[in-house]
C-alpha cells in the first residue's frame, strides 16, 4: 500500500475558500423623504408634549379636589 495514495495530483489547485463575495451596494438616501419623516415626527412630539401637559394639569386638579 502506498501512503501517497490518498493526496492529490500535483497540478491540483486547492481553493479552501469559497469566492468572495461584492460587497452590497450602499442606498442613495432620499433627503426630501427623510426631511419629511423628521418634520412629522416634530409635529408628533409636540402634539403630545401638549397633550401632556394639559394632562398634569387634570392630575393636579384631580389631586386637590381628592383631599378632604
């Protein structure tokens, strides 16, 4: 038996990793679009910053109203 049975041909071409891969093309960003996400998400926290606000307000008057 010869022990060099199992090992390749010499013109063989070992390649252990696998083709590299492109890396992902990177998103061109809409700036009209992010511009106006950012606008309406303002508009969200001010709305609620108000509502808040009068929030407290029925809380505080709630609490002096409770004490007897």
């Amino acid at each position: 038996m010869n022990r060099y049975e199992n090992l390749p041909p010499p013109n063989f071409i070992s390649n252990r990793h696998p083709p590299s891969v492109p890396p992902p093309k990177k998103k061109k960003f809409d700036f009209m679009c992010l511009k106006n996400n950012a606008c309406s998400s303002l508009n969200d926290v001010e709305h609620f910053l108000c509502d808040f606000n009068s929030f407290l307000k029925y809380i505080k008057l709630y609490n002096l109203l409770k004490r007897k």
